[in-house]
C-alpha cells in the first residue's frame, strides 16, 4: 500500500489489484478501492483527489469483467467528484468513471440511476472540457443502455419524471437525448410510461432554444406515432388532462402540438374521451376565434370539435338507472379499446348487440362511459356569458346547444331554465349567424317533445305576468286557437313562454324590434309553425298594456305577413278564410290589430273582408289622424301596388260584385291629403271600368264576396265594436301622456 501511494501516478494500484484479483482476495481488493476512496479521492488535498480518481480508474481496469462486483464502491466517490469545485477535477472525475464504465458494461445498469443523476448535472456543467467528457460518458452509457435487455425502465421513470421539469437547458437537452434513445430500443416499452413525462416533454417544448424545440419535436412526434400504431395499449385517459392544459397555452408551438395530440386522441380513443368533454370543450372552443395569424391551431381546434360532437349518441340520453341495469347484464370488454373496434376515422367497427355500437365505447376498464352534460352545460353557458367571446366561438357553443337538445333532449332540458335567459340576450348579438344558431335552439327548446310538462301548462299566469305587461286574466288564456289545426306541429311548455319573452325583449329593446326584429320573425317562421307563432303572439299581444309598443309590434308583424315569402302559405290560408281554423286565426289576428288601425285593414284587405274594411275607415274619421297614421296609410296604398294584392286589383275589374272594395279604396283616397300615394291610388281607381260596359248576361250568378261574408259565420258587428274599444283605449293612454309632459305622438292639424 506504502507502494500504491508513493507511486499513484504511475497507476502501480493496476499491477497490485492484478495480482490481489489473481489470488481471489476480495477483501484486499476492497481494501484497495477504500484506501483509494477515503484517503484519495475523497481528500481534502486537489492532488490527491486526481490521484485517488486515478487509482480507482486502474482498479476497475484490473478487475476486468470482475468490476461489477465492485461497481458500487468504485462510483460512489467517483460521482461525489462531480460536485467538486474545481473543474480539472470533475474532468478526471468524468474520465475516470468513463474508464470503470468501459470496462463493467452491462454490469452498471443497476446502478444506472445514479450514473444518470450524475451526468445530468455535468450536462449543464459550464467548463466546455467536462461537458464534452461528459458526452463521450454520455453516449458510451446510450450504447450500454441499447445493447442490453436487462434495462430497469420501471426504476428510472420516477427519476426522469424527475428530471424533466430541470429549467435549464442542457439539462433539458440531455434529458431529450436520453429519451429519444429509449423509445428508439424495441425492447423498451417507454410508451407504458408516457403519462408520468408527457406534461414535462410539453414544458420543455417551450424552451428558449430552438435547437431544443425542434428535438422535443421530434420526440412528441415518434410518441404519437407509436400512439397511431399500438392504440390499444394506450392510456388516452390518463393523458387527456395533460393535453388540456396544454391545448390552453400561451405558446403557439405547445398549442398546437397539444391541440393535434388531442385531435387524434379522440380520434383513436372515441367515447372514452367523453369524460373529459367538459375540459376539451374549455380549451378547444376560443380556438375556433383566432384569426389567420393562428390558422393552423384554429383548424385542428375545429376537427377536434367536430370529433367530440359525433361522440354524443341518443343513447347518452338514457336515464343512469338504465345504465346500471345495463351494465349489469353486459359482460363489458377487458380492454377499453381495440383496434377492431374503431378504425382509423374514429367511427365504430364492430357491433353490440345493445346499441349497435361496440361495448368499448360505454365501457372503459369495467367502468361505463358517461357524458358528463352538467359539465359541458356549464362550459357552454360560461362562453356564452362571456362578453369577449369570438363569433366562430358563439356559433360553436349554439351548434353544441342544439346538438344535445337533439341527441340528448331529456337530459338537455334540465337545464333549459338556466340557459333560457342566455339564450334570448344572445337575440340581440351582433351577428346574423350567431342569431340564426341561436333561434335554432330556441325552436327546438320550443317544439321538442321532452319540454312537454305535465304540471307546466303554456298559461303559466304568474310567470307571463311578470314577463310582459299582462292583466291577471291571462292566466285564464286559452290556447285552442293553437291547437285546432291538424296541421300544426305539438308545441311544448317552453313555447308560449318563448314567445312571451321574445316580446318583452322586443319591448326592453326597441333596436333590436327595429333592426333585427322581422329577420328575428321570419327565421322562427321557417324553423317553427308560422300559424302558431302569428296565434300566440297575437294572443299575447292582445293583453299588452304598454299600447305604443303593442302598435309598433303589430305593425311589425303585419309587415312581414304581408311581404315576407316565408308567409306565403299562411297568407293563403287566411286570402279564402275556407276553413274554422283559418277564420279562428284571422279573428284572433284581428283583435291584436285593433291597435293600429290601418294594418287592421290591410288584414281585411288580404283576408277579402271589404266590407268590413269599408265600416273600419268610415270610422277613421272618429280617430286622432296624426302625422305616423297618414304614413302609415301612404305605406299601405304602396303595398296594394305590389304583387301580394295581385288578386284584389283584379277584382277591381269586378265592380258589381265588389262595391265595397272599391268604396274602401276610395275611403283611403280621401283619408290622404294631395301626395304622390294620393296620386297613385287616384290613377288606380280611374283605371276601374264603367260597370254598364263589363255586365253579362249571366246576371244571376252570385258572387264570390257574397257567398264568402255570408259563409263565415264571423261577427263582424262584434269586431268592430272591439276595434273602437281598443282605439279608444290608445286616445286616452296619448292623453295621459300628453298629461304628463311626455313627447306626444305627431299630428296633423286639420
């Protein structure tokens, strides 16, 4: 020993050990190594530390295949030297533990841990000489770790899951490289592993460095690679969480990349993502707002949704009982996927005989798959509430509200109280599309056979009244008028209130009625019944209080009644009045027009009523003609040129048979005072053809208006009685306006 220390440097220990390891000594031999360790290369002397690192390079060198026996009592100080201040130090330190590792090869992987530990703190080592002796170490261990199959994974991965959240980036680096080299060697399953490291390969694709980026890159990339391949043997659960907090970064590369990973997870793994919906739908929809400068992320973020939204089936809808049953009569599969189950589309593959959908998609592990709507309600919810929420956002949250009204409607409508109010302040949006998504769900909600109620009648009286400006009578409303048409599809609870708020909006709104309200009309014409939407609002409109506002609407409505085509087939209906529902609706219609004068004779005109157009304008005279009511029947004059009152001019040329239109016409010349309409309704009736020269010989033949007034068994007595009530209800509501200083309405002073 004397020997050994007075000629360390002349590595003298080689020859000692040789001939300690030619005896079979091992207690010598372990007495060498911790002479060389406690007085060497432990020492407080840096010469000695060299020597001491030296000598324990020769032992292992000597002990050839044997250092393995040694292996734990030859690194040990050799690693607590890379911690060593001085920098020569840590690179004998480096050099020599290259030289025991050389030399064991296989035999270190026991103590592969340590060796990684140790080198991942030389990888971020500042002296440019240790770092590239801890390379050479580095890839001498990669080549050990490779060739062999006796590698610990399961032992290193809380170490790695460690070591992967380092800030710095060699660090960083080396960890990267190490995993690379992993899941590149077949006999190593990192992907078993992949949830304990996939939230930290994401932190480390937002280095700095580029260089580091582009390795994590590739790295997430053969992952999900091998994810495409071995489906089945993936843990998509574990890692939906992950990839939802990634999916919501302020890196692009992260996002995106996430946002892919989740693409394919829902692909691959179908309803066992459904779970998870509630935090997809979080992260996914204010993608789908980002403008072309986020193009890439905006359509993945759009398939991704797209995706999730096939996942929901009308069997999600079954009540959870009915899913305990099931679950206890099907045996569910051990694997909660399989590559015959779904194919690469994500849609199902082989059929069960429950649904016709595979058991793996309600079962995952034995444990059923279920959609977690309370979740993704109030998901929806909070996008819609949120002011700063992009359009293409908006539109999806509306697709994704109709979308479960229509697969999941039961489920859907217990939470139609809470959305409702949503729902129409969304009316008043700024967008078309946004409107159009949204009166899709509002008619559905309206119309769908789950909001039938048993103990929730569409005359709700407490909740109209406090809705709209409604007399306590209207809880005794009757909705008969709405039902009697075969035709008309069932409307449920939701329906009557619908409408009833759709008019308090209109009344809190004025803008909206001004600018969006006919749009608003006609687009619930086309989804909904348009009898049903004229019956009710007229019937609601007909206990308004607010009679300025109950004016305008009705003005409104009658507007789109007249012009709109989507009303083509109602104005039909109500042109012959044939049948008792279309003289139940045009009788409702009428005691709501009662509050504008002229559209209740415009309605008498489209409903041929012209003798009951006649009395309405013979009292006109009786009214307050203000500047509002002139324009109004300037604009009606107009309308009697457009081609919706075709079939009236015609029968101009009728004059026998139909006095009273023409004395309704003439009624309306006189009401307007010398103006282009005055003009224009004057030539009209001068086109009117002398009765002696278009008589014929068929004189006996009764005419159609006749038969019609007779034929109707309507009281026309008893509506205009109800006209002037209403008119004279508007003449005093303008006087206590007036009263109290309000802006009166504009007249005319004659």
């Amino acid at each position: 020993l004397n020997c050994l220390k007075s000629h360390m440097r002349s590595w003298p220990s080689l020859e000692l050990v040789r001939e300690f390891v030619a005896q079979n000594n091992a207690a010598q031999i372990k007495h060498v190594i911790q002479i060389l360790s406690q007085e060497f290369a432990l020492s407080q002397h840096p010469h000695s530390r060299k020597g001491g690192l030296i000598g324990l390079a020769a032992c292992s060198i000597a002990l050839g295949k044997d250092s393995g026996l040694y292996l734990k009592e030859l690194i040990e100080p050799v690693l607590t030297c890379f911690n060593d201040a001085d920098s020569r130090l840590r690179y004998y330190a480096c050099e020599a533990l290259y030289n025991i590792v050389k030399v064991a090869r296989g035999s270190v992987l026991p103590h592969f841990n340590v060796l990684f530990d140790g080198l991942s703190k030389l990888a971020a080592d500042p002296d440019p000489n240790v770092k590239s002796g801890s390379e050479l170490l580095d890839r001498l261990l990669k080549d050990i770790v490779t060739e062999s199959n006796k590698f610990d994974l399961v032992g290193f991965i809380p170490l790695l899951r460690e070591r992967i959240y380092s800030n710095n980036q060699y660090a960083r680096q080396f960890i990267i490289s190490w995993i690379l080299v992993l899941e590149s060697v077949p006999d190593i399953n990192l992907l078993d592993y992949l949830p304990e490291i996939l939230d930290g390969l994401f932190q480390i694709l937002g280095d700095n460095s580029k260089e580091i980026r582009k390795m994590c890159e590739v790295a997430l990339g053969e992952f999900l690679k091998e994810i495409k391949k071995n489906p089945s043997s993936v843990k998509f659960a574990e890692m939906a969480n992950i990839l939802v907090i990634h999916c919501q970064a302020s890196d692009d590369l992260i996002q995106l990349t996430a946002m892919c990973w989740m693409r394919e997870f829902i692909q691959l793994a179908g309803r066992v993502m459904l779970p998870y919906s509630s935090g997809i739908l979080t992260a996914v929809l204010p993608c789908l707002s980002y403008d072309d400068r986020k193009k890439s992320i905006k359509e993945v973020a759009n398939v991704c949704n797209q995706s999730l939204m096939k996942l929901v089936i009308p069997e999600d809808d079954e009540t959870d009982e009915g899913k305990q049953s099931l679950s206890l009569q099907t045996e569910p599969k051990e694997e909660s996927l399989s590559q015959q189950e779904v194919t690469s589309s994500g849609e199902p593959g082989l059929l069960s005989s429950s649904f016709g959908l595979p058991q793996s998609w309600f079962y995952t592990d034995r444990v059923p798959v279920t959609l977690n709507l309370d979740g993704i309600v109030q998901v929806l919810d909070c996008h819609l509430h949120d002011s700063a929420t992009g359009m293409m956002t908006r539109i999806a949250v509306l697709k994704w509200l109709y979308h479960l009204y229509i697969k999941t409607p039961r489920k859907m409508f217990r939470h139609t109280d809470s959305l409702f109010p949503i729902l129409l302040r969304t009316l008043s949006d700024e967008s078309d599309e946004v409107i159009l998504k949204d009166l899709e769900v509002l008619a559905e909600i309206a119309s769908s056979p789950a909001g039938q109620t048993e103990d929730q009648g569409p005359c709700d009286g407490s909740d109209m009244r406090s809705e709209l400006h409604i007399p306590v009578k209207a809880s005794q409303l009757s909705m008969k008028g709405m039902e009697c048409s075969p035709s008309t599809p069932t409307m449920n609870s939701y329906f009557y209130k619908f409408m009833i708020n759709l008019l308090k909006r209109f009344s809190s709104e004025r803008k909206l009625l001004e600018t969006r309200g006919a749009f608003i009309i006609r687009q619930l014409c086309l989804l909904l019944n348009a009898e049903n939407i004229f019956h009710s609002m007229a019937d609601i409109l007909l206990r308004e209080e607010d009679l300025k506002f109950a004016s305008t609407m009705v003005h409104t409505l009658n507007t789109i009644l007249l012009t709109s085509s989507e009303l083509f087939q109602l104005r039909n209906q109500l042109k012959d009045l044939k049948t008792p529902e279309s003289r139940n609706l045009f009788c409702c219609l009428y005691r709501s027009w009662c509050h504008n004068p002229v559209t209740t004779v415009s309605l008498c005109f489209l409903t041929q009523n012209y003798k009951h157009a006649y009395d309405l304008i013979q009292k006109f005279g009786d009214l307050e003609v203000t500047v509002d009511f002139l324009t109004e029947v300037d604009k009606l004059v107009q309308l009697i040129e457009c081609p919706i009152f075709t079939y009236l001019r015609l029968q101009l040329l009728d004059v026998k048979n139909n006095p009273y239109l023409i004395k309704a016409l003439y009624g309306l010349l006189m009401l307007l005072p010398q103006s282009s309409a005055f003009q224009l309704l004057s030539h009209r009736l001068q086109c009117v053809p002398n009765p002696e020269l278009l008589q014929t010989t068929d004189s006996t033949k009764t005419t159609l208006g006749f038969k019609k007034a007779t034929a109707t068994n309507i009281d026309y007595l008893e509506l205009l009685q109800h006209f002037e009530r209403v008119q004279n209800k508007h003449l005093e509501v303008r006087h206590q306006r007036a009263g109290r200083g309000e802006p009166p309405d504009r007249r005319v002073v004659l």
